[in-house]
C-alpha cells in the first residue's frame, strides 16, 4: 500500500492540474445530480416493526380517522383574557383554510370541540341530577305507600278490637289496599325504568369522569388547541404541506391571538454551516497557522477539507429522493468530514514539511509524504469507516444511513488526502514553507533528523507513570460517573430553541392544558371477542376505567371502535411530559395491563403516539448499544493487534478507548440531561439524551481514537523495533508525534464545538459529545495515560506469542520500508544498520 500510495503522490505532483480539475469536475457531477434527483429531508425519526408502527398501522386498517399523524396549532390570547366571538370565528376560518391544505384530512375546531365536552359533561350531570331526583321520588312514593299499608292494618286492628270490622268495613279497607297496590305497581315499574336506565347512565358518568382531564380550550378560556389530522403518518407527510400551514398560521393576522404550529408541523432542516460552525473553521485555521507557519499552508487543508466536504455531501443528499434522509444526516456528514479532511490533509503536509526542511526533492518528498503519512492516514481512515458502517449492523435503518453518509464522508476525506494534497502541494512548491525555512534551505541548512534518539527521549520516573495513570483513571471514572443516570430520549418542543414557534406552542399546551397535553397516547384494546353493538360504551366505560386507575394518567377519551368491534380506541393523556419518566413507565404500565372486560375476559393493550414512538426508539437504541460497544472492542483489539504487533498495547488501547467513550458518556449526561453547567452551552431545558448520540459517539470516537493511537503508537513501535530500549521508545514516539497529534486534536475539536451552538436541539449534544470525547481521548488518554501505562509495561508491551508473530501480516503502516526503499538522503540508515535480533521481523 505505501508504495502504490508513494506513486500516487508522484502522479498527483506531476499531473497536479489534471487532479485538480478532475476533483472541480466531480463537484460539478455531484452537484448536477443533487439538483436532478435530491429529495426532502425529515426531522422525524422513525422505526420499523416496532410496538407503536404496529399499533399505528391497526389503527390506519381497521378504524375511521385515526390512522394519519398528527400536529397541533396553539392559540394564545395575548392579553391572557378569554377569547371573544370574534376572535373565534377568525381562528375557525383560519382552521378552515388549513383544511384545505393537501395531505390534511381534518382540523378541528377547539371551541366547537370544548362546546361539545362541556356540553356533554352537563348533560351527564342533567342525567344524574335526574336519577337522583326520580330515586328520592320512588323513596317519597314508597314510604307514602309504606305508610298507607300500616295505616290500613292499624284501621283493620282498630275495628276488630272495637268489634266493627262488619262487612262495609272491611270493603273500605280493601278499596285502599288495592289503591295502595296500584300505586307500588306504579313505583315498581318506574324503578325497573331507573335500574334500566342507571348502567348507561352510570357509564356515561364514568367516561365523564375519566375524560374531564382533557381539554383543547384551558379552563380560563385564554389558550385552545387545534388538532390537525393527516392523510399519512407524521414522518410521511411532506416538507411542503408543513410549509403551507406554517405560512397560512405565521400570516394570519388576528387582533389579539398569537398562532404556534407545534413541533410536528414546525418542524425545520437544521443550518449545516452557521456561525458557531464558522467560528470551530476559524479556530482550526489559526492553529494551522500556528503548526505550518504560514497562510498559505493553513489554506491548504481547509480548501482539501471544504472541497471534500461538498463532493461527499452533494453525492450522498443526491440519494436523499429515494432513501429517507434524517435531517441530521448530512450534517454528521459535514461534522466528519470537515474534522478528518482537515487532520487528514494536515499530516501528509507536515511530513512532506519536515522532508523539505532535510533537503528532499520536491516530488519525492511529496511521493514520500503520501506513502508514509497518506498511508496512515488511509488506515486510519478505514478504521472511522469500518466503525461507521458497522451501524448498520444495529438493524435500526436511519442510524445505518447515518453511518454510511459519515462513512462516504470520511472515504472522500482519505482520496482528498492522498490525491488532491500532493497535487496542491506540487502547484505550492517551496512556498509551503516559511521565509524564514526556504532561507535556511537555500544556505545549505538542513534539518536534524527528528527519528534520532536524543537526550529528550529519557524515560519518565515510574513514580510519575504510576501517579500519572492512577490519577487519570480516577479521573475520567468521576466524569463519568453521571453516565451511570442517563435516560434516552428524542427532542421534543421543549428544547427547541425559546424564539421558535414550536417552543412556545410546547410552553402554552404546558402552561395551560398540563405537560402531557404535549404527548397524548393512543391506546388499542383488543377484545377476546366482538362486543354487540349496543355494548360497546359499557365496554369502554370498563376499560376506561381499568386504564384510568393506571398512575400518572390525567384524563382517558374514547375516540373509536374498529370496523369489527374486536378494539376500541382511546387518547389517553398523561400526567407527565413526553420525555419524562413518568410518562415513560406509564407506556410499559399500559403495555403489561390486561383489563378484564364485561365478560370477565382478559383484553390486551397496545400503545402509539408521538411519545411513544420517541420511547420504543430510545428503548430499541439501548438495547443494540452494548451489542455495538462489543463489536467496536472487539475491532479495535483486532486492528491493533494487527498494527502493533502487540498484545498487551491493544489492550491498553482499547481500555483508554473505553475510559474515554464513559467520560464523555458522564459529561454529557451532566450537562444535556441533569442540566450542570447548562446554561454555558445554552441548554434550557435538561432532559433525555438523545437516543441515537451514544451509539453514534460510539463509532466516530473509536474511530478517531484509533488515528490518534495509531500516529503516536506507531512511533515508539518504529523506535523500539530499531533498538531503543523500551521506556526510550515511549518517549520517543510520544515526542515525535506529539506536535501533529495535538494540532490535529484541536482542529477536531474545534471544528465539532462549533456544532455546539447549533440552535438545532438533535446538532448540539453531538458536537459536544465528540468534541468532548476527542478532547479527553487524545489529551488525556493518549498523551497520559497510554505512555505512562507503557513505561509501566516496559519490554512486556511489545510482547507476541510467536505463532501470532508468523501468522500476522506486516501491515507497515508508517511505510518503514518505502522510508528504507527512498530515503530523504542517500547515506541514511538503511534496515542493515539497525542492531540485529531485535525484531527485525516486525520493522
């Protein structure tokens, strides 16, 4: 590989303008394919097959209305009064007119609606206020009669003690006997009406009760909530019917009444460059200047990086007609792409720098640069790949298309690298380097040797390793230790930006109507049998009732019955927010219940809704993370043990890895979730994690944890494989690839905080969880704790049961041999002259 990459290198040089204008090509082709043929992007996050999809598809099937998604338009007066007719009938034609839209199947009118609620309500309370007066009637009629009965008996008793019961007494008694039994006729045929009626009437009572927690006006008349119901499923409906509503709603103009789309309809394609994005470009532009020395050389890997940028993005969005694109997306494309363009490019230009500076011809040292560097950078490039696109494993599909776009991303940072690089570099010639160099150059003054063993290169005390290991391992264990409380979840319109209209439709439905106003469920029982259709509201009264009883649920509404009578449909609001715990166990409170029906059978119940759906995704990402985490390891043992030629390096490697991936994991949660330093980052309302973050972090943060192992690692191999003492060769490499490694350290991380002030909720705790995470993994780990724990080691690092030492391939990833092959100058040290015996097998 690094002699095809050193020929590479030389064609690019000579041919620069060639690869140049190919690359200018390939943007131009990518960019007439993503006009052609790019499609929409959603913010909606969906999965297939889960318990919500298969509730929401029975509902689409088998009942009337209840199968589409669903949105809301809140309504606010903005002086808190309640609203006046006037303002009402606006917002109905304003409703109405959104009904129009296509893909809306219904909109309701909250006032209308609520008119029904309460009018319902009071003719329940009619009813019972009926029953009650017709019960005490049939108690005053019975005690009347009760009365009549003992009176005649104390008139029979009277006479026949007077001896006067004759015949004309007794007839009169028995007159009243038989009016007496007419009138318990009467009342025993107006109870049998009361019995009659008093189960439906208690039922009504019942769903009355349950539902007396649901509102779509707020009780002091100043807010009402609008449904909007689709022909489709919320993530299905396009960009272009949300855009209409969104127009007619921010557009019309009501004295009095301010109008907020909810996040569902309000939901908007995150900015891939904005100015916090701008500024981690800055910040990364001024330490190129710093490394390099010069404009021209921090330019270099910022064009590459941009370039790359846009080829890779163009091509994967050109796809985004055909393959459902999560808004994120492409923006974890641009995030990778623009981190590792930039590292990438970076370390070829300074070894081709460093060449220079010894006296290498131009195109050499380009070919040289490309083939030593470039090859360790196409590897460890690989190694972000494979990690990325072993997403897909995870069988969740958005996560998988997130991995491949991050993937391509990083494959057209590599070709960039080894191709466009030399080529530019060749166009630069000298000028890459400074005034100063060329002068230096020009006056027969060469470089020193930066591979020689010098005085620098003595071995840390193993005091300070065991002080420097103990310290940092305790270190990232207390930063992660908040990780040990994360919860998972989706954004939802609490933390969206405050001046969106998403978050203040979120902030009234709250405020106003109850935090779980924001994420009503939808519940299905499914009955053993088909209930007759003059039993279908005692079966809901029985159920409701059942599913009422159930903790942290405010109200419970029947909204329909399948086309069979085998289910019944109910909204059922929660207590609790969408994101809470709360309302989090109540979905697998629900899912567990088994109602018993009238019939003393056993139902079952299913569960949809937007929350529910952000809870079987959280729950699903969970349980594939650590099945992730396992195959990463197990990769990164692999790949190292193939690199270094080591047992024990790998595994001190892939144990940092893991210490670092925790550490990010815990400052994270602290910072998104249990809302420490909250408002520094612009965090206004802590909640969940996002779901797909960890398993997301997971692979790019293995991935770059491997470059930064591989370009420090590779140096001390290199030293100790020449003859350098063991706890020399730790310091060696750690000196000599100190520089690159912390350059290209802030580069990344700078480029992913800038991601960080995205006003985009799903943007914010990825560029902070990677730029955190790269921040502790190469600063802490790599340049702490893996030299210390080698000099810990000592000769044992280096350590390889000899039948793995015959099997392995030499994968020379630093290009040792090309370097013996082409030396920068002819009487450098050829492999003959290091000291035999030592692993010569492994240089």
């Amino acid at each position: 590989m690094a002699e095809l990459l050193y020929r590479l290198g030389r064609f690019s040089a000579r041919r620069h303008w060639t690869v140049v204008v190919a690359w200018l090509a390939v943007l131009a082709v990518t960019a007439g394919t993503y006009v052609a043929f790019a499609g929409t992007l959603s913010s909606s996050i969906t999965l297939p097959d889960t318990p919500t999809t298969r509730v929401s598809a029975q509902l689409e099937r088998d009942f009337e209305g209840t199968g589409g998604g669903n949105g809301a338009i809140v309504v606010e007066t903005t002086d808190g009064a309640a609203f006046t007719a006037e303002q009402r009938r606006a917002v109905a034609d304003l409703l109405d007119r959104v009904g129009e839209v296509d893909e809306v199947s219904e909109v309701s009118d909250p006032f209308a609606t609520q008119d029904q609620l309460d009018a319902s309500a009071r003719k329940v309370a009619d009813g019972k206020q009926q029953l009650n007066d017709g019960l005490n009637q049939l108690k005053t009629a019975q005690d009347q009669v009760d009365a009549g009965r003992a009176g005649v008996e104390a008139q029979r008793e009277q006479a026949r003690q007077a001896g006067t019961l004759d015949a004309a007494t007794r007839a009169a008694l028995a007159d009243a006997e038989a009016q007496l039994d007419a009138g318990q006729v009467r009342i025993d045929r107006n109870r049998a009406k009361v019995v009659e009626q008093q189960p439906a009437l208690e039922q009504g009572i019942t769903l009355s009760r349950l539902s007396s927690g649901f509102r779509t006006v707020s009780e002091d008349g100043s807010a009402a909530v609008a449904n909007v119901t689709f022909d489709v499923a919320i993530n299905e409906v396009s960009l272009e019917a949300k855009a209409e509503i969104e127009d007619l709603v921010t557009g019309a103009d009501i004295d009095g009444v301010e109008l907020y789309p909810s996040q569902d309809i309000a939901q908007t394609v995150p900015s891939i460059l904005g100015p916090g994005e701008v500024a981690g470009v800055v910040v990364a532009a001024i330490v190129l200047f710093v490394m390099l020395g010069t404009l021209l050389g921090a330019a270099l890997p910022l064009v590459t990086a941009l370039l790359g940028v846009g080829v890779a993005s163009l091509a994967s969005l050109s796809f985004s007609g055909v393959v459902d694109f999560v808004s994120v997306t492409p923006v974890l494309g641009v995030m990778l792409g623009l981190a590792v363009g930039i590292d990438y490019s970076l370390f070829i230009i300074n070894r081709h720098r460093r060449q220079l500076k010894q006296g290498a011809d131009l195109h050499e040292s380009i070919g040289l640069a490309n083939g030593t560097s470039g090859n360790a950078v196409v590897f460890a490039g690989v190694t972000v790949i494979v990690a990325l696109l072993a997403l897909n494993v995870t069988g969740v599909p958005f996560l998988g298309l997130m991995g491949t776009v991050g993937g391509v991303a990083v494959l057209v940072a590599i070709l960039m690298a080894v191709t466009l690089t030399p080529a530019v570099l060749s166009l630069v010639g000298r000028r890459i380097l400074g005034r100063r160099e060329r002068a230096r150059l020009d006056s027969g003054e060469h470089a020193a040797d930066p591979t020689a063993i010098t005085a620098r290169d003595t071995p840390m005390s193993t005091r300070r390793a065991l002080a420097t290991l103990g310290v940092g391992v305790v270190a990232l264990l207390a930063v992660a230790a908040p990780a040990t409380q994360m919860r998972l979840g989706l954004p939802d319109g609490s933390t969206q930006p405050p001046d969106t209209a998403a978050y203040q439709a979120y902030e009234v439905q709250a405020d106003k109507l109850g935090e779980g106003a924001n994420g009503p469920l939808l519940v299905v029982a499914d009955l053993p049998s088909a209930v007759a259709e003059d039993g279908v509201v005692a079966e809901q009264a029985t159920i409701a009732e059942q599913v009422g009883r159930t903790w942290s649920v405010e109200a419970v509404v029947p909204i329909g019955v399948s086309k069979d009578r085998t289910a019944l449909a109910f909204q059922v609001v929660p207590t609790g927010s969408p994101s809470s715990e709360s309302t989090a166990e109540l979905v697998q409170n629900l899912r567990t219940l088994e109602p018993v029906t009238t019939s003393g059978e056993r139902a079952t119940l299913g569960v949809a809704g937007n929350a529910s759906a952000g809870i079987d995704i959280s729950d699903k990402l969970a349980s594939v993370l650590p099945v992730y985490l396992v195959l990463v390891v197990g990769l990164s043992l692999l790949i190292l043990v193939l690199v270094f030629r080591s047992i024990l390096v790998p595994l001190t490697a892939t144990l940092g890895f893991v210490l670092s991936l925790l550490a990010a994991f815990g400052g994270i949660t602290a910072i998104f979730q249990l809302g420490f330093l909250a408002d520094l980052f612009g965090v206004h309302a802590p909640g969940p994690v996002l779901s797909f973050l960890p398993i997301i972090a997971t692979g790019i943060l293995f991935g770059l944890a491997m470059d930064y192992q591989l370009f420090l690692v590779s140096g001390m191999r290199e030293a100790y494989a020449h003859g350098a003492p063991a706890r020399v060769a730790v310091q060696h490499g750690l000196h000599a690839g100190r520089s690159v490694v912390t350059a290209a350290a802030i580069i990344m991380i700078s480029v992913f905080a800038g991601f960080v002030f995205s006003h985009d909720a799903t943007i914010k705790p990825i560029g902070f969880g990677l730029a955190f995470g790269v921040l502790l993994d190469a600063f802490v780990v790599r340049m702490l704790l893996i030299p210390a724990a080698m000099h810990l080691l000592g000769e044992a690092a280096w350590w390889l049961p000899k039948w793995l030492d015959r099997i392995l391939p030499d994968v020379d990833v630093e290009g040792a041999r090309l370097e013996r092959s082409h030396p920068v100058h002819e009487d450098a040290e050829v492999a003959g002259d290091a000291p035999a015996g030592r692993h010569a097998a492994t240089s």
